[in-house]
C-alpha cells in the first residue's frame, strides 16, 4: 500500500496532514518540559491549579503522558504512517475534551476551557485532512 506518494507525485512532507501533526509533536514535547521545569505553573496553564504543591507529581504523570504522545506521532509521522496518524488524531480528542471537562468540573477559567475544546477542534481537522490524504494516496 502507498502511503507516501500522491498519484501527482507530491511527496508526504508536502501534505497539509503532515505539517498539521508537526505542531500536535512539538506541543507534546513542550508539555513534557514544562512539567518538568515547573509543574506547579503548569497546572495552572492547564486549568487545574494544584491545591496543595506538594501534590506536583500528578502533573508529571500528565507530562509522562505528553512524552509518549509526542514521541509516538512522532514516529508515526517519521513512518509516514497517515492512516495511523490519522485515528491517533481523532482518538486524541478524548483527551482534549477529557482535560476541558475536567477544568470545568474544577470551575476553571472559561479562555481555558475554550482552548482545550479549539485543541480538540484541531484534532478533528487533522485527523479530517489526513483521512482525506489518505484516500488520494498521499
């Protein structure tokens, strides 16, 4: 099966699909450092301000999770693995739409709320246009 090459010849790295799982990778990959360097700001960027900072740990487990996800889609992406990348954007949504519940659960801020919902929108229109490249053989 092609998955690299479009019936023009346009190569993966020049599919939209493509440079719309790079931000998804690199987003990740930051999330872990910041867990990392400073977790208790962190949960605040995230909407859950932790309520006791010596509870910092969970925000790790979060950035645990940002590092697998980062170097999966990486992988995938590295593969060109559109079909893949493809439903590990849609599943991702789960969590984006998980993390903008769990804030309003939490009461949190409104702009945060919206920016875990855009994130899931964005999910949406990657795993959309990569299904789409999928199909014409990209």
């Amino acid at each position: 099966m092609q998955t690299h090459l479009s019936e023009t010849g346009k190569t993966f790295w020049r599919s939209v699909g493509a440079w719309l799982v790079v931000p998804m990778v690199g987003l990740m990959l930051i999330n872990f450092g910041r867990t990392l360097a400073d977790p208790v700001g962190f949960a605040v960027y995230l909407g859950l301000p932790l309520l006791n900072v010596a509870d910092f740990r969970w925000v790790q487990v979060y950035g645990l999770r940002a590092l697998f996800i980062g170097l999966f889609a990486a992988y995938l992406l590295w593969r060109r693995q559109t079909m893949a990348l493809k439903w590990f954007a849609w599943l991702a949504m789960i969590m984006a739409v998980g993390d903008a519940w769990l804030v309003w659960q939490a009461g949190g801020a409104q702009a945060i709320i919206v920016r875990h919902c855009l994130t899931a929108l964005y999910l949406l229109v990657a795993g959309t246009v990569l299904h789409r490249s999928f199909r014409k053989g990209i």
